[in-house]
C-alpha cells in the first residue's frame, strides 16, 4: 500500500452522520495524548494530516481518511480529564455508535502508552474488542523513551495485565525514531489482504 496516497476525507461529529461503510476500515483507538495523531502522521508520512494536539482531547471527532481500497478512521482519543461530562457522554456516542454500525472492520489498532501500565479505560477498551470479536492488534506508543530491556520487560508486563494470548499482536512503535513502523504497516497490510 502507498501511504503517500493517504488523504483527509471528512470529520464527523456524531456517529450518526458516518457514511455507511464502502471499504474495508483500519480503525485507532487510544486514550487522549497517547500519540495518535503522531502515529498516524508518521504512517503516512505527512506533518499535519492528523493533528498534532498541544491541548488534549480538544478534537472529538471521528476522521476518515481515504487509503487505496480502504479508510482509515481515527476515532476520538477517551479519558482525557478536563473535558465537560456532556463531550464525555458525546464521547461514548462517538466510539460506541462507530462499533455497533454494520461496518468492514478490518482492523482495529488500539494504541497504550508504553511507559504505563493501561488505564482502566485501556482495559475496557480492550476488552470491548475481545468481547466484540474484533480483529485487533496493539500498538504500544512513545518506545523512544524506553531501553530495548525495558520495552522487552513492559510488552511483557502489559501482554500479562490484559491477558493476551499468543494470536494477539503487540508491536513497540515511536513516531519520533520510527521504530516498529514498518512491522505495523506489515500487520495492516496483512489485515486488508485477508
Ligand atoms: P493524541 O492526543 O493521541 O493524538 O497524541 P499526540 O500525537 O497529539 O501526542 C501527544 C504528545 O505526545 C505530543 O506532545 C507528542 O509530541 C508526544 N508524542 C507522540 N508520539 C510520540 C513518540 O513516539 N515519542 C515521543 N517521545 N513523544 C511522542
């Protein structure tokens, strides 16, 4: 796949104004400020393509982007704190409507802070997807700012707090040094050919 080719489609504010579903969907889900934007700017390879926010969780909004044969859709970063109880509640809408529609969800990339051990939000997310049965993989954000060791010791200790098991793909990625990149586009292109 060309990610040079990647565009911004649209950005919708409730879930009920997604079109329906006319390609197969790369989804990524992660709590507020875990570098998604990041990620995904560096996957395609472009400096703003999904914002970069200085202030988290300022944008709720579910974005399309159009890839060959596929979407990408970057779905709104949850638990940032210092949001209002009803963008919270408009927060679920988003993430829970995108999941009930009748959709191609091909692949569901959520992303956990590796420095961390996940959030209870993490967790549920997480477990929505088993429960769901929604193919998913893992990708563990900001490894720069571990050693190789210490990113070895946190898969561990993150694969065991969530209770993978082999089939579920973890890979360690930083958008500053480029590690994993590669593996995850590997691991997307996979899903789309299947
Ligand atoms: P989002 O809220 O999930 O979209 O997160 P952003 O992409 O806006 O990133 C949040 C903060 O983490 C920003 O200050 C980024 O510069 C920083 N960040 C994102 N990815 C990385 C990474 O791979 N390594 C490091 N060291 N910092 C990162």
């Amino acid at each position: 796949m060309n990610y040079h080719n990647v565009s911004f489609a649209a950005a919708y504010g409730t879930s009920g104004q997604l079109p329906a579903s006319t390609r197969p969907e790369v989804a990524f889900v992660g709590r507020s400020n875990v570098g998604k934007s990041s990620l995904l700017n560096k996957l395609f390879n472009r400096k703003k393509l999904a914002k970069v926010s200085s202030k988290p969780g300022k944008t709720s909004t579910i974005n399309f982007f159009n890839a060959e044969n596929s979407h990408f859709v970057d779905l709104p970063g949850y638990g940032y704190a210092q949001v209002s109880k009803s963008e919270k509640v408009r927060w679920a809408e988003m993430i829970n409507g995108y999941f009930e529609q009748d959709r191609n969800f091909t692949l569901v990339v959520s992303l956990i802070d590796i420095r961390h051990p996940a959030t209870s939000l993490d967790v549920q997310m997480v477990e929505f997807l088993k429960e769901a049965e929604l193919p998913f993989m893992i990708v563990l954000t900001k490894a720069d700012k571990l050693s190789k060791s210490q990113i070895m010791r946190q898969k561990a200790a993150l694969r065991k707090q969530l209770s993978f098991g082999p089939e579920t793909e973890v890979v360690a990625c930083s958008s500053e040094s480029g590690l994993g990149i590669d593996e995850l586009k590997k691991a997307i292109e996979r899903h789309l050919a299947e």
